[in-house]
C-alpha cells in the first residue's frame, strides 16, 4: 500500500491549490487528476484481491509533480491519451511491487474503496503509517466514540439487507396479495350462497381489513427496492467528457431528476440503453464546433437526461441540440438496403419513418467509427427496454435535435392487472397497457370486409371478442 501514497499526495497538492485559486482548471489538469483516480482505484482492487500485481505509477507521479510546481498542464501531459471512463491500466515501465497489506489491523477487508472524490480519503485511512498511530493510542478510537455517540447511533438505524431476502419478502407480498384477491371474490358470492347477513358483514368487514393491510405490506415491501436513478446517471458526466474528447466536439451534459427512484431491476436494465443512445447522440448528434459556429449555434452541444414520473410510469428523456434526424434519409437508406418496399417509401410520414432505426441492422453511418454506426444497437435498445415492460418513442427535427424518450414501469415485481370476465373465465389485462374503459352496445358494432369494428371518437377500431 505504501506504493500509493505519492500519487495520493500530488493529487491532494493539484487539487489543494485549484481550490485555493492557485491555479485555473484546465482540460491537461482534469485529464491528470482522473488518471490519478483511476490509478488509484487500481491500487485499491490489487489490494482488495491481494493479487501482488505491479503497477508503474510513475508517469502520472511525474504529470502531477510537474502540475504542482506551476509547469503547464498541457506540457507536463503532452503525447499522454486522455483517461477512458472506467479505471485505466498504465503502462508498464519501471514497476514498483505492491506493499502486503497490513496484517493488524486489517483495514482491506472492512473497508471497500468509494467512487470517485471519496477514494482519497479511503486510502488515507488505509495508510499503514496512520494505522499504526491509532494502534499504540487506543484513547483516540475511544474519544472519538464518544464525541460521535450520536451519529453512531444514527447509522444504527438501518442495516444492509441481502437482495435475496427482498426478494423473498416481495414474492410472498404477492402471494398474499393473491389470496386477499381470492377472498375478495369469495366474499362478494357470499350473498348468493343465503349466508347470514351478520356473517356476510363481518366477512366483508374482515376482508376489507385484510386489504389495507395486505396493500401497505406490498408498498413497505416495493419501497425497499426502490433506487434513485442518479445511481445510472452518475457515469454518464464522465463518459460524455472523454467521448467528447475524443470526437474532438464540446458538449455539456445537464442532469434533472436525479432523485427519481425506480426499482432495482428497473436500474439494472436501462444502463446499457442509455449510455448506447448517448454515445449516438455525441458521435450522429452533435456537430464539431465549427459546424455549430456555421449553422448559427453555440460552439458547445448540449445533450440533456432527465428523469421524471407520470402517472404510474418513470419517464426517462434523452435529448440533444445537435443536426437532428432527416426522415428522407431514412427511408432512402431503408428502401437501398431492401428492408421496407418502394410503396412504403412513399407512404410513409416523417414520424413513422423515425421508428425505422429500430430495424435490427439498420444504420445511415457512412462510416464505422469507435462508437457507433455498424447497424446494430437500436433494434437492441428497444428489445431492452420491451423486456422491462417499457416503451421508446423518438421525436426529431432537422437542425434542431433530437429527444428519445423511455416510458418504464415502476417495478417489474408487482404489476397491477384488470382484471375482465368471459365466457367464464376470468382474465387479467396488465393496467399499464389500459388506455380506457367504455362500453360498447351492440348497435354501435359495424362490419366492415367480414370484420366487426367500433368507432371512438372518429376513429375505427377492429374488435376482438376475448371469448
């Protein structure tokens, strides 16, 4: 561990002086201090697996030193690649060998490596220098113990709980609510069973009783798997930096909703999908900056993710200032690649035509770059988010930009159902997939080519008898 220290240090000195005024931020000086971060999270997983791994630290030690003492930041990092999101592996060269970890106490295994600023303090704590201090004066851990009584009793408030139990406890949560529903139907055929009028009142009394309760277990329950959507936000600042960078475009990122919360399976599955629709939106979106300046735009992009809810869905939007989408081109590059008909390039509106970029194998890229334009990637994201009970929708203009929106379910767990009778058998229609109820009297049936219709509002709707 002690391998680490020196670039713990000159990280700490680059970052003291830019908060003291020292020094200005500067593009070299942020590339060097996430390589710093990267590198440090390295250290930290070697030390974790406890792996002996060497790493040469001396290229960013150098990078760093050369910052701290007041030389350019672009000269002290010249020929050095900006960092990629994600921990970069340096270069080996002049290896230095991985210290063991300290045997008492332990800190490696109690401790795990936070992300991003917090890393620093993390292996400060770990420093074996620091360790031994606090073991030859036990007064100090005590005096601290007492000072902080109050937020350790705090942090006693809650507990780390297996995903596995939630799990668990969500499953039967269903199961109860199940059989509150069967009870339910139960109780209101009690009257036709020439029940008692005292039983029948107490059993619907007692069902109902069951209901409340059965429904606020299901809530209590759903709510522990409920997380804030910035824990998928987080990555995208950096990754837009680095891409950005390496297209050599300028874009900013402007985050909303962070305090969204969605279900854990819901986070898990829409991660991918994003960050495809963001890479899209800085490699076909965004134009250099001198194609900005020419259309009349600012030099810098913005590509805007933000999260809100409607109704009983979370609606996730991804938008951009970029060139926007040209339906024209479109459906040329759709009819040259033989996947729609010469009489569907004709009868297709600008807005059906945006829905052909979710053909699998579709791309209007005139050339395969790092990022993105080999066809697949589209039709993958709707698949994604069709799994997930979601939809996608897109809206675009040229010239202006394009906005893609993810309408998703709040919990793939428990889904609430309609619940309709035919021909005796009772059915269950997901409420999510629910626009209206009406009804529909036997008049207001027509048929039309052999097939029964309805009109709604000046529209006409072919009708499908679930018997």
């Amino acid at each position: 561990m002690t391998y680490s220290a020196p670039s713990i240090r000159y990280t700490e000195d680059v970052l003291n002086k830019l908060r003291k005024g020292d020094m200005a931020v500067t593009a070299p000086i942020m590339d060097a201090i996430l390589q710093a971060v990267d590198i440090i999270k390295l250290l930290l997983n070697n030390i974790r697996e406890r792996n002996a791994k060497e790493e040469n630290i001396s290229p960013i030690i150098n990078i760093l030193k050369g910052i701290s003492s007041g030389r350019s930041g672009a000269a002290v990092t010249a020929g050095a690649q900006p960092p990629q999101a994600g921990a970069q592996k340096p270069r080996q060269a002049e290896p230095v060998k991985a210290a063991e970890p300290v045997k008492e106490p332990e800190p490696v295994k109690t401790a795990e490596p936070a992300p991003g600023p917090q890393a620093s303090a993390t292996v400060k704590e770990l420093n074996p220098a620091a360790t031994r201090s606090g073991a030859n004066d036990p007064s100090r851990p005590r005096a601290k113990a007492e000072e902080g009584g109050e937020k350790t009793r705090e942090r006693e408030q809650s507990i780390r709980v297996d995903i596995g139990r939630l799990d668990a406890a969500l499953n039967l949560a269903g199961e109860l609510v199940l059989s509150r529903n069967r009870l339910t139907r139960l109780g209101s055929r009690l009257s036709e069973w020439n029940a008692e009028s005292e039983i029948v009142a107490q059993m619907e009394e007692a069902i109902s009783q069951l209901g409340i309760v059965t429904s606020d277990i299901q809530l209590a329950v759903m709510k522990m798997r409920m997380q804030p959507i910035a824990k998928v936000f987080n990555k995208f600042p950096r990754m837009v930096r680095d891409l950005a960078r390496s297209t050599n475009k300028e874009v900013e990122l402007v985050l909303s909703g962070e305090e969204t919360e969605l279900d854990k399976t819901v986070i898990e599955e829409i991660g991918d999908p994003l960050v495809h629709i963001v890479r899209n939106s800085i490699d076909h979106g965004i134009e250099t900056p001198e194609e900005r300046v020419a259309r009349g735009k600012p030099r810098c992009g913005t590509i805007n993710l933000s999260a809100y809810q409607e109704g009983r869905n979370i609606i996730v939007a991804i938008s951009d200032d970029g060139k926007g989408i040209n339906p024209d081109a479109l459906k040329k590059s759709a009819f040259e690649k033989g996947l729609i008909t010469a009489e569907d390039n004709e009868k297709l509106s600008a807005k059906d035509a945006l829905s052909l970029i979710f053909i699998p194998g579709f791309s209007t890229a005139a050339q395969v770059s790092s990022i993105s334009g080999r066809g697949v990637g589209m039709d993958v994201v709707k698949t994604n988010i069709s799994r997930i009970n979601g939809t996608i929708s897109i809206d675009s203009e040229v010239g202006k930009g394009t906005r893609i929106l993810f309408r998703l379910p709040l919990t793939l767990a428990i889904i609430q159902a309609l619940t309709v009778e035919a021909n005796g058998e009772v059915l269950g229609i997901p409420l999510s997939n629910v626009i209206e109820n009406i009804r529909v009297t036997s008049s207001e049936i027509k048929t039309i080519e052999g097939r029964e219709v309805i009109r709604i509002r000046d529209t006409v709707y072919p009708l499908v008898r679930l018997g």
